[in-house]
C-alpha cells in the first residue's frame, strides 16, 4: 500500500511538472525537479496542451463573437505566447540567434546560452508571430464546426513532438541545463505520450464529429500525428546535425514550428471542405 501511495505521489509529481514546464496555469506545488520526475513528466505533455488548446478555443470562440476575425487573431496570438510566458518562443529565438550565426558547433551553443537576443532572434520571432497571426486569421473566419475543435488539437500533437524529440535525439550539452536531466527518457515515455495524444485527439473530435465520426476522427487524429512528426522531425533532424545533438532551447523551437505547420494543416483542410 505504501508503494502504491508512492507511485501515485510520484505520478502527481510529474503531472505537476509537466503544467509548470510548458505553461503559465497556476499549480503552487513544490515539485522536486529531479531526473525521475521530470523524465515521466513528458508522458504528460499532450495533456499540458490540451489545456492550453482548451483555453485558445474558447478564447477564439468567443472573440470572434464581439470581433473581426483579424483583430480575435491577433488577440488570440498573444494569448497563446502568454499561456507559455514566450517559453517556446524564447527557445526559438535562442536556437535562430545560435544556428544562424554560422558559427562553429561550440559557439553556437555558447551563444545559445545567452540571455541576450540577437538579430536573427528578432527576425525569426517576427516571422513566427506574423505567421501564426496570419493563419488564425484565416481559421477564425472559417465557420466550419470543427475549426474549435482542430484549434484546440494543435497544442496537443506539437506539444507530443516534444516528447517525441526529447526521446529520439541526445542531449547536445554534455550534462549542462535542465536538458540533461530527461537524458533517460526514451520509447518508454514516448509510447505513453503517443498514447495520450491519440486518445484526446480521437476523444475531441469523435466528439465535435457526432457518434458516427470516429473513421473521420482516426483519420484528422493521424494526420496531426503526421504533420506534426514530419515538419518536427525535418527541424530536430537538421538542428541535431548542426549542433551534435538537441538543447532545451531547440525543443522549444521544434514546438514552435510544429504548431505552425499543424496551423497550415488545418487552415488547408478548412478551406478545402468549406
């Protein structure tokens, strides 16, 4: 019985850990940020985007009640850099400041670590924002059904990616960062949070779809898997040439870019239905 107490204990850890990691929700839990924690908190990291999607969702809903679909666009950008604190962003900006700099393997990761913004930083974090703004302006004019439902999806299949990167790639830091304690984090966790992934995503929109909709849900659910495993892949896969191996920054950006595509996916998919 006490083991189990235990176990519990650790997994409510680890969920914790996961919400204070890639979000701004409130949880004033003391969680001890060690290796073991923090190695089963990524299982969780599609639920942290469900929350965060859940929020975006009925931000998007009701704003575009009150608003045009432009200015709730650019309302609902915000919000989403706000529900992270610009975490990801910040990840982004690192990695572009880094990468861009054409630099040798270990400056580049020098200037990774400095707290201090550069040009292509800016640039990239521009880019970025216009992009996401631009594509929800798009997706909140649509009045399709399954716009909120697809919306709230896209922090879910990018946050898995994470995971999906976390796992698949080494740590390019050789014991350096918070990075290095999810070094053992391997098919493990990364099945878990496949898992997790796929039943919220089959769950949101079987139920957005009706009871008859579940080959449609199986199908957008696989898809998402696939944009997102795709565009993140083509960026874990370059940055790791690059710099030898991923950072907790270049997780960061990969999330960044997987919620773009996924974004584009839907826009896409929206319009080619409307």
């Amino acid at each position: 019985m006490r083991n189990f107490i235990a176990a519990i204990v650790q997994i409510g850890y680890s969920f914790v850990a996961a919400v204070q990691l890639l979000s701004r929700f409130p949880l004033p839990v003391q969680v001890p940020y060690e290796e073991r924690v923090l190695r089963r908190s990524v299982v969780f990291y599609p639920v942290v985007g469900l929350f965060i999607g859940l929020v975006l969702a009925i931000a998007g809903w009701g704003t575009v009640l009150v608003l045009p679909a432009g200015t709730a666009a650019a309302f609902l950008t915000g919000l989403w850099v706000a529900l992270t604190g610009g975490l990801h962003l910040d990840g982004l900006m690192d990695t572009a400041d880094g990468v861009l700099s054409h630099r040798s393997r270990e400056r580049m990761l020098e200037i990774m670590k400095d707290s201090r913004v550069g040009a292509m930083g800016v640039i990239v974090c521009v880019l970025q924002l216009l992009m996401k703004y631009a594509l929800l302006s798009a997706l909140l004019a649509n009045d399709g059904k399954l716009q909120w439902s697809l919306l709230l999806l896209v922090p879910v299949w990018s946050r898995w990616y994470m995971t999906a990167a976390i796992a698949i790639w080494p740590y390019a830091r050789k014991g350096e960062g918070m990075g290095a304690l999810f070094r053992e984090v391997g098919t493990r966790e990364l099945a878990l949070s496949s898992l997790a992934a796929a039943v919220i995503s089959l769950a949101v929109l079987a139920g957005a779809l009706g009871g008859t909709g579940w080959s449609t849900a199986a199908l957008l659910s696989a898809c998402g898997a696939a944009i997102s495993g795709g565009a993140g892949t083509l960026a874990a896969a370059r940055l790791a040439r690059k710099l030898g191996g991923l950072t907790g920054d270049t997780y960061g950006a990969v999330n960044e870019l997987a919620e773009t595509a996924l974004l584009l996916g839907v826009v896409l998919y929206l319009g080619g239905i409307g």
